[in-house]
C-alpha cells in the first residue's frame, strides 16, 4: 500500500486502484507498506503521483528516502528557516524551507 | 640540402606533439561518453513518466484549456532554443546546429513571425553576438555536464516569456540527438504549444486509463506542464551533452589519423633527403680523392 499527500489530502493506494494523476504537497512524506518488510518511508517535495494498470509511479522535483537523511542537517536547516520565520513572518522561502525540514525529519522517522 | 633535413625534423616533432594532444582528447571523449550516456539512461524513466501523464492528462480531459496547450491566433514570435557547445575540437557539432537553426529561422520568418533566438552553449553565444543578433536568453558553462537546475531555469525564462502577452508565441527547441556512437542527428522539434501527435496505434499500445484527478485537471495540468517542458529541456540537455563528447572523439580520431599519416610521410622525406645528402658527400669525397690522385700522378 502506497500512502502519499496531495494537495486535497492524504490517499492511500491499494492494489487494483483506479486510475488517479495527484498532485503531491511541498513537504510530504510518502510511505510505502510492504510485506514482511519495513515500510520505504521517503520525504517528497512537490511532484505528482500517478496510479496506472496497478502501477503506482510518483514523480517528484526533490526526494530522499528516510535511511538517507542527514537527521543533524535537517534539524538545523529547520532551525534556521524557524528563527528567519520569527524575525520575518512573510518570508515564503523560509516557510518552504522549514516544510520541506520537517518532511525529512519525520521520513527519518524523527519527532519534530 | 642540410637546412631542408632540419626543417623536415622540426615538422616532424611539431606534428608529433600536435597528434599525443589530439589522442589525449580523443581518449578524454571516449571515457566522457559513457559517462554522458549514463546519465541519459538515468533521465530516461522520469522522461517516460512524464509524458505518460501529460499524454493521460490531455486525451482524457480534451476540455482543458491551458496557455500552455492552446496555440495562439495571430503568432507574432518565435523562440527558438539552440543547443550547443561550450567548447570547440568537436567537428562540425556545432555548425550543424547552427545550420538548422538558420533554415528554421528561415522557415518561421516565411511563415511571418520574427524569431527571437535563445541560446545554451558558448560556441552558439558567441555565433549569435557575432553576428549581431539580438538573443532572448543566453546560458552557458553547463554543456559537458547539464544539471537539472540548469534545465529548469531555461524552462523557466522561456515559459515565462510565453505567458508574457508581449512575448514569443511558440517554442522550438534544435539540439542533437543521440543515436548512437557512430550517428548523432540534428532535430527540431516544437515544445510549445503542446502538438498532438496523431501517432497509429500499433498492438503494443494500450489505451490511456480513464485518469482521476487530485484535485482537479486543470490543476494537475497547471503544475504538470512546466515539469514537462523542464523534463524535454532537460533530455535534449543531455542528448547534446553525449552528442558532443561523440563528435569529439571522432574529430580528434580523424585529428589524429591524420597527424599519424602527415609523419609517416615527412619521415619518408627525411630519410630521403638524408641519403641524398650522404650520396652527394660520398660523391665529393670520391672526386676530391680523384682530383688528389690525377695531380699527383701528373708530378712523376
């Protein structure tokens, strides 16, 4: 089972799902639940997800899979997108920043 | 006879020299080629995905109407995107695009629109400022090695100068595609507006599905496109990339076969011209030794 957010919400895709063209948040966190395996967990930032002939194909700009993350990294950049946040609340590139921190910690299965 | 020896040896080290650099080069192609070819592998699947879903999109809501897909009604601009090289030793590489790039000129300017070039690549910036020619856009120092970035900023400029009211009406794009090793062709392509392909369906071809969408088309195809575009960008980024290294490697090839044949034969001239020189000192020494000979049996 494929589990993604997109902009309407979270989906979940079972085998045998219609077909769906999604369009994926800024910041997302998709898992990916497998048998008798550990879930694929991996941060998404933008994208799409296409669900075809039981085919789940998930296109993104910017991916990392949760084993790969830099867990120190992400937490300072979260940290500084924060502090440039407080000192300027219109500052949209540092909101972006601190979503895209966050998808990462949780996809390393960190708590933020 | 001594000085033409001399001048035959210094022609020989020079084009000694000349040929280790054109090997090297050729060697440096050879091994850049793969790499170039690895990345394209690695493009590949995203390409494919992609297109997939633009292709799902647009033949399942024939309905959305997008700046992107909607040719204009009076076109006034063309932009057209050339593709090619940062450096030189590559053949005819970048004069092949050029050419092409000239006859789509000619073919937009007939057809009543003025072409606003956009170029990638210090050979085809400098061919344009030569010239004089007014460029919409220029990009160079990524041509051996585009990132996506890369693609995505030109992406950027030439939509942006698309929705631009004022701007260019339709997009071209001429790069090189790459075949193989041995053929690389110059292709011209249109990127936007968006051509439907009549394409037959052969048996391998299955329907697109019936797509739902998340959360609507024409927000999924708001977002899609430019991706799209950025990914066709991107591919012929690369294909120019490999395409580049291949025409290299056969211009150095053929650099240094060449080389390798001029040697042999100013060798043949040395050895020739230093026999002649021994014969002839032989052939003094002889006469002199005669002379010698004849005085002194002339005294007794």
């Amino acid at each position: 089972m494929v589990i993604a957010k997109t902009v309407d919400g979270e989906i979940g895709i079972m085998p045998q799902h219609a077909p769906v063209l999604g369009v994926l948040v800024e910041g997302g966190v998709l898992k990916v639940k497998r048998e008798g395996q550990d879930d694929l967990v991996a941060a998404v930032h933008g994208g799409f997800i296409s669900v075809a002939d039981d085919e789940v194909s998930v296109l993104a700009e910017v991916a990392e899979l949760g084993s790969e993350v830099d867990v120190a990294a992400a937490r300072d950049a979260l940290d500084r997108a924060q502090a440039s946040i407080e000192a300027n609340q219109e500052d949209a590139d540092a909101a972006i920043e601190a979503k895209r921190a966050r998808a990462r910690l949780r996809a390393a299965g960190e708590e933020v | 006879m001594g000085a033409q020896l001399r001048l035959l040896r210094r022609r020989i080290s020079s084009v000694k020299s000349t040929a280790k650099i054109t090997r090297a080069q050729e060697l440096i192609a050879s091994s850049r080629i793969v790499k170039a070819q690895m990345r394209m592998q690695a493009a590949l699947p995203y390409e494919r995905e992609i297109t997939r879903a633009v292709t799902g999109v647009v033949s399942n809501a024939a309905s959305v109407d997008h700046p992107l897909t909607v040719a204009k009604e009076n076109p006034a601009k063309a932009g057209v995107l050339i593709v090619t090289s940062d450096s030189g030793f590559c053949g005819g590489f970048n004069a092949n695009v050029l050419r092409e790039a000239e006859a789509l000129r000619g073919l937009l300017e007939g057809r009543g629109l003025s072409v606003v070039p956009f170029v990638t690549g210090r050979k085809g910036v400098t061919w344009h400022s030569f010239r004089q020619r007014e460029m919409g856009g220029q990009w160079v120092g990524f041509s051996r090695n585009p990132a996506y970035a890369d693609a995505k900023e030109i992406a950027n400029t030439l939509i942006d100068s698309f929705k631009d009211d004022n701007g260019i009406d339709e997009i071209h794009i001429v790069s090189t595609e790459f075949v193989s090793m041995l053929t690389q062709n110059v292709v011209v392509r249109r990127i936007l507006p968006l051509e439907v392909e009549e394409t037959e369906a052969t048996e391998s071809t299955t329907i697109p599905p019936y797509f739902e969408f998340e959360p609507t088309a024409g927000d999924v195809l708001e977002t899609l496109l430019p991706r799209y575009v950025e990914s066709r960008i991107f591919t012929a980024l690369l294909q120019s990339a490999a395409s580049e290294e291949a025409a290299r490697r056969r211009a150095m090839k053929s650099a240094t076969d060449n080389a390798n044949e001029l040697m042999r034969m100013l060798t043949q001239q040395m050895n020739q011209a230093r026999q002649a020189e021994i014969t002839q000192e032989i052939s003094e020494i002889v006469g002199g030794a005669n002379a010698l000979a004849d005085a002194a049996a002339g005294k007794e």
